[in-house]
C-alpha cells in the first residue's frame, strides 16, 4: 500500500500537520488549517532542541523518534523523520476523537514513507 503526507489527513480527529526544518523551524510542507501550523512548528523545535541540550547535559548519546504531549484537547506527536534528518513531522490530533495506538502507527507509517 503506497502513503504520501496526505494521507495524514486520515487519522482519526486530525487537526494539521507539518513537515518542519528543526534547525530554521521553516515549515516545509502543511496540511490541514484547524490550527496555526507556524506555531506548532515553532513549538515542536523548541520541544526537541531542549530534549537534545538535556540528553548532551545528561552524557546521553541518542536521537529522538518520537515526542507525544497530551493537553486537556489536543494530541501533538512530534517524530523525527528518519530519512531527512534535522526534518520533524508534527501532527495534532483532537484528544477526544483521536485513537492514540492507531495514530501512532499511522504517523509511523507515513514517516516511513516519505521520501526525501
């Protein structure tokens, strides 16, 4: 089964999702407008740059995969993108609609698909 980035848009409660330059946090790519995506993408590269500062602070040697963070209303799944790196593929989702298992899987998916 071929993915693309648009198939993002099929995961339950879908709010927006972007493709975002971690070191500019340039948005490279949308879809969806429920949400201001420039901010998510300003947001999701700050998430990450502390989470790298705190694993070099820590002596860790790692990368990140994936950050999920759960607000009252919203899921945002923060996932590097394995082929492009310095590339974050953000996606928000709607807490009350969204299936957290499944949506993961999806983004994971879909990450994988993508072609640099």
């Amino acid at each position: 089964m071929s993915t693309s980035f648009s198939d993002v848009t099929s995961i339950r409660g879908f709010i927006g999702a972007c493709l975002v330059d971690s070191e500019s946090g340039l948005v490279l790519v949308v879809q969806g407008g429920a949400i201001d995506l420039e901010a998510l993408a300003a947001f999701s590269t700050q998430v990450v740059g502390v989470m790298l500062r705190n694993f070099k602070t820590l002596g860790l040697n790692d990368r990140i995969e994936e950050i999920l963070i759960t607000t009252g209303k919203m899921i945002h799944l923060i996932r590097s993108v394995e082929k492009a790196p310095g590339v974050l593929f953000c996606v928000c989702l709607d807490k009350n609609a969204a299936r957290l298992g499944m949506a993961r899987r999806q983004v994971r998916r879909i990450e994988e698909s993508l072609v640099t």
